[in-house]
C-alpha cells in the first residue's frame, strides 16, 4: 500500500510538536507526486475535493503529523521503521500516522468518483499540545465544515463522545509563623477541606459514555523550611470533562463550592460528542461498528461542529515504548473509511 511506504518515510522524520516542519514538507512533496494540489498554513496541510460546490455539505478528515518525544524505555530506534510479524515499530505509527496515511488514502479512493458532499483531507501540527498553530488556526482557512472525522487509534470503534481537559492552579493563603510557638495560620490545614472537596465531589450530569466529571488534585506544594508555618499553599488539579459541561460551566461551579483563589489555564479545551442518530453513526453502526468514550484529547476539543474519532491502531500503544501498528490495521481501516462515507448522505 500506498499508505504503508508514506508511513515509513514519516517514521523516519522527527516531527515532534512546533518542529513539524521536515515531516510537512516531505508529506507535501509526497502528496503532490499523488497528483493533488496541496494547500499549506504554517505545518498543516489540506487538500480540497474536485469541483468544491459550496451548495454541499463538507466533510473534514483529519489526523495530526506531531509526535511527543520518544520515552527512555525504547529498546528500537524510534525513527527508524522496523516491520516484524506484521507489525511496523515506529514513534508516530499508532499515534496517529496509521490514521493520517489511512485517511490520506481514503481521500484518495473517494474522490476518484461523485460524492453528495466535499471532502477535505486536513494533516495537521501541535495536536499532543493542543497547540493554537494546528487545527484551531486551520479551520479559520475552511469552509463551513458539517462533520468531522478524526483519525486516532480507536481500533476502528467510533468514539461518539470525548473527554474534555482543564487544569486549575488553586493557592490558599494563610499567615507565616515560628512552628515552635503558637503562631501563624498554616495555610497547609487550610488546603485540606479543600483537597477533600475535589477529591469527593461529584457533578450531577453524567454522560453514558464518559460517566463522571473526573477532579485529581496532581501535583501541591507549600512551605519553605522545617519550622515556619508556610503563609501559602498552592496545588494543581486535573479536571476532565464530560460533553454535558462546558468548562466555564465547570469552573464557575468549582468557584463557587471552593474558597480559595481558583484559576483555569485554558478553559478552550472542551468534551465533544455526536449525535448517535446522525448518518456517520448511523452508516457506521449498520457496519457493524461499536460505539465507546474516549478518555484522551484530540483535536476534537477544538472543533466547533460534530466530530467521530476513529482510527486504526489501539490508544493503550500511543505514548509508549516500541510503538507499532499491525499493518493488516491500515489495510483495514482504509476499507472501513470508505464503507462508512462513499454516497452518504448528510
């Protein structure tokens, strides 16, 4: 396949996230030997169907072409593609190069033929850091988009619904003192009803497919020497989102219940779901797909119109030591891309 050697070639550049800038050109140049007339923003790439009819509805296919940085267990080299039993090792195969040459392909087979829509196939940059360079700066270049679907390894289950990400920087202020006399306010001990708040709180709305709203306090810190009483006490908090929530909602919630100084990073990052009734789901389910939650982020939490993920390859492989694909996965994947949109109707 196609698909398979392009995926190589991608393996072999490093591409990790705001150094995109190698892996865009090659891809580039790859693409355009296919014959397509490639659009470019920065590091990310899109190439339009023929006879683009504003009067249709459109399509965006999309996958990332960042990485993260290799972890210290690698016991291959993470940029050199290694095929064995059926399997190519590589940092980026599983996520989401098997995706990105699958949808690359699927485009491809598509447009050689009328379709009741337009397709746009969208590669883009700084998916693993959520970056504003990638998809949110792209989709400022498209047309109205109607649907999405977002290559990650899903093992070909169509992820309906995704976990939205906040992170809280709390900091509880409380007054110094000498820890030998009875002096100061430790601001510790007033942290800690707090910290049992989150730890135990739970949001009423809860998603069929993504449960709960999760809260994890991940990382604290106060104090500066063994016998001061610290004036101040901050800790971090992990929040994750389901798509009932907007993360406004969330934080003005949290602020209300916790009185301390809260403050969000970034509340841009927010769950997403589809309607299981819309005509992917529908086309998909017909196909004998499953339907899960997904717990990571991917670039549907910046989308701002219904999106699927779903993508070869198993998320458990992403971020890990001697990441793989099983081959026989992007063949698969390509048949099940074109089963699910050849001649829908949206």
């Amino acid at each position: 396949m196609i698909g398979i050697d392009l995926l190589k070639q991608l393996i072999s550049t490093p591409s990790f996230s705001k150094q995109e800038n190698a892996v865009a050109d090659l891809l580039q140049r790859e693409m355009e030997l296919l014959g397509h007339a490639v659009y470019r923003k920065d590091n990310n790439l899109w190439l339009l169907s023929a006879g683009f009819d504003l009067e249709k509805p459109t399509i965006l296919l999309n996958s990332h072409i960042d990485t993260v940085k290799p972890v210290s267990g690698w016991t291959l080299d993470p940029h050199s593609p290694i095929e064995k039993d059926g399997k190519l090792y590589g940092l980026g195969s599983n996520d989401a190069g098997a995706s990105l040459v699958s949808l690359l392909e699927t485009f491809t087979v598509l447009t050689q033929k009328g379709q009741p829509y337009n397709l746009i196939f969208a590669a883009t940059a700084e998916e693993e850091i959520s970056g504003t360079n990638g998809i949110e700066s792209l989709l400022k270049e498209l047309p109205k988009i109607e649907v999405a679907i977002v290559g990650e390894p899903t093992g070909m289950q169509m992820a309906v619904a995704e976990k939205g990400l906040m992170v809280l920087d709390c900091t509880v202020t409380g007054k110094a003192g000498h820890a030998a006399r009875n002096e100061g306010d430790n601001a510790i001990y007033k942290a800690l009803p707090y910290l049992e708040w989150f730890k135990n709180y739970r949001f009423s709305k809860i998603s069929d497919e993504l449960g709960d709203v999760k809260m994890s306090v991940t990382m604290i810190h106060a104090g500066t020497q063994h016998n001061v009483v610290p004036d101040i006490c901050s800790f971090v908090v992990d929040v994750r989102s389901n798509e009932h929530y907007t993360n406004e909602e969330l934080l003005l919630e949290i602020q209300n219940n916790v009185h301390c100084e809260v403050k969000a990073r970034s509340t841009r990052l927010n769950g997403s779901s589809i309607d299981k009734n819309h005509p992917l789901v529908q086309r998909g389910s017909a196909l004998g797909l499953t339907t899960i939650g997904s717990p990571t982020l991917s670039d549907q939490a910046l989308m701002p119109f219904p999106s699927l993920k779903i993508g070869p390859g198993d998320s458990a492989r992403s971020h890990t030591a001697d990441e793989f694909i099983y081959l026989n996965e992007i063949e698969e994947a390509v048949k099940v891309y074109v089963k699910l949109l050849d001649g829908l109707e949206i």
